[in-house]
C-alpha cells in the first residue's frame, strides 16, 4: 500500500469508529427516551449508523486495512457524559436531543475531514452520501428539539 491509500484507510477507520459511537449512542439515547415515536427514530438513526459502519468498514477491509472494534474513547466518554448527567437530572428529551445533535456535529466534522481529502471516486460517492444522510439527520434532530420545545410548552 502506498502512503496516499494508507491515509485513506486511516481516514475511513475513523469514521467506522465515529459510526460506532453514533450506533451505540443512538440506541442508548432510544433507551432514555419516554416518547415512543422519538424512541424509534433514536433506534432508526442508530440502526443507519451500524449500517454505513459495516459499508465503511466493508471498504477498508477490501482495500487491505484492519478495523479496531471499539469506537473512539471520546465517543464512549460522551455516552458515559450522558448516562450521569441524565442520572442526576433524569431522562429529559431536549437535553437528550441535544447530546445526540453535539454527537451528530462531531460526525459531521469528522466527514468534512474525510472529504477534504483526494478520494477515489467510488469512496467519495460514498462518504458524500453518508454526510448528507447525517445532515438530514441534524435537521431532523433540530426540528425534534423544536417539536418538543412546543409540546412541553403546551402542557
């Protein structure tokens, strides 16, 4: 392997593993929730995470690289962030809506990293496909946070 496919599988680990993160973050924030229809949009999310983490890593290993198993210590410090902190104050869905969004932000850096890179085009359609999946998930989780703004408002 030469140094430039080197950097991409070192790119593209990087973005199993903030996958991974989003998985287990997702199905943890799912679990947290009370509201049934956000608890199931939580675990879609998650279940689209662990999907374009076997795609990526599916790519990596194809091109001769090997995958860490674990996830990023940063992202398992922000789910144990997230169970004391929704301990302490208890299971409220803005606050959980939040932690994901923050979540969904550093994916979202992660890719622009990514992309910023000289990618063959069949990994770029790829990466560019799952970034604009995670930026519809932003949106959506936005409009969650708003929706929930406006029901506990009207209670």
């Amino acid at each position: 392997m030469d140094l430039i496919n080197d950097k991409i599988i070192a790119a593209l680990q990087s973005l199993v593993e903030i996958c991974r993160d989003g998985n287990q973050g997702f199905k943890d924030a799912g679990d947290d929730v009370k509201d049934k229809r956000l608890r199931e949009q939580m675990h879609e999310f998650s279940e689209q995470r662990m999907n374009f983490s076997i795609e990526l890593k599916d790519i990596v290993e194809s091109s001769g690289g090997d995958i860490n198993l674990s996830g990023t210590i940063l992202g398992s410090l922000h789910r144990r962030w997230m169970d004391i902190r929704f301990g302490v104050i208890g299971t409220d869905t803005e606050g959980i809506l939040k932690e994901c969004l923050r979540g969904e932000k550093t994916a979202l850096q992660k890719y622009e990293n990514v992309l910023s890179m000289e990618l063959p085009d069949d990994i770029r359609k790829v990466v560019e496909r799952q970034y604009s999946e995670i930026n519809r998930v932003v949106e959506t989780i936005h409009k969650m946070i708003e929706t929930n703004r406006y029901s506990a408002a009207s209670n």
